[in-house]
C-alpha cells in the first residue's frame, strides 16, 4: 500500500469502523489515526488489491506476536462496501496464506473474528482456518449486542 492508496482505503475504512460490526476499533478516529491503526511495518505488510487504479480491499498482515510468538502471524481485511461478495476477501486471503508461508510463518492466528460475520467466517473455514475457541459476549456488536470474538487458527506446516 502506498501513501496514495490510503485517500482510497480511509473510506471504507471508516465505513466499516462506525458499522460497529467487524472491528474494535474506537470510534471517532480521524484519517491520520486510522492510518495508523491499519498500516504495518516490516516484517508485517500491508497491501491493497485494485482494479483500474481503484482500492477495492486491503489487508495487514505480519506477526502475532513479538519475539517467541512471532513465527505465528495474523492478518485484518476490509474490503469496500461496492466490492463485496465478488471474491476481493478471498483474493486478499489467498495472498497473506502465500505471504506468511513464503516469510517461513509456522502458522495463522486471527485473534478477534466477530462470530455473527458469518461470511468472513465461512471464507477462513474454506481456506482451512479452524476455530479454536470463542471467547463469549467479548464484541459489542452494533446489530446484535454481546457475541463472541472466535480465534481461529491455520497451520502451515505443509510448507
């Protein structure tokens, strides 16, 4: 992702933030604090998947931990409002998997997937992500009150 990119990314970036539906993140950030917020440094990565120079998602991707915990990864991914349901997740999944196994990652973690976004649920589970456990009412979603954030886990040892 590019400096550029982000004018592109901070809408829909903002959109899913103030849904209240995916991502605890406060509300209120402005675009600069956003940035910050999504954007990572090396050894992470952040990316943009585009179409004709238009940001359709993104993703951050790198370790999940510092030090002992950091040949485990994880990755986030927002895809704009108009993208959706046309394979963009999918695309960006299917590149922070190869990513993390071409950085020699010993596997995925994600820590906070918000149980009712059940298609972000059913695209890790396709991409071989168990849930490993679900930490009850630890999400306030807008929609639907207190549900559980899942971990959900994917080894790469078939390296």
């Amino acid at each position: 992702m590019t400096e550029d990119d982000w004018q592109q990314v901070w809408p829909f970036f903002d959109e899913i933030v103030r849904a209240g539906e995916t991502y605890a993140y406060p509300l209120g950030l402005d675009s600069e604090r956003g940035r910050r917020l999504w954007t990572v440094s090396p050894p992470g990565q952040t990316v943009v998947l585009e179409d004709d120079g238009r940001v359709l998602g993104s993703a951050t991707m790198g370790p999940n931990r510092p030090g002992r915990g950091s040949h485990v990864g994880t990755a986030s991914f927002m895809v704009s409002g108009d993208a959706r349901g046309h394979g963009v997740g999918r695309r960006l999944a299917e590149y922070v998997v190869q990513w993390h196994r071409e950085q020699g990652y010993r596997a995925i973690q994600f820590n906070a997937v918000v149980e009712t976004n059940e298609s972000a649920v059913r695209l890790w589970q396709a991409l071989g992500f168990r849930i490993i456990g679900t930490v009850p009412e630890a999400f306030e979603s807008a929609a639907h009150g207190l549900v559980g954030l899942h971990v959900m886990h994917l080894p790469l040892d078939d390296r």
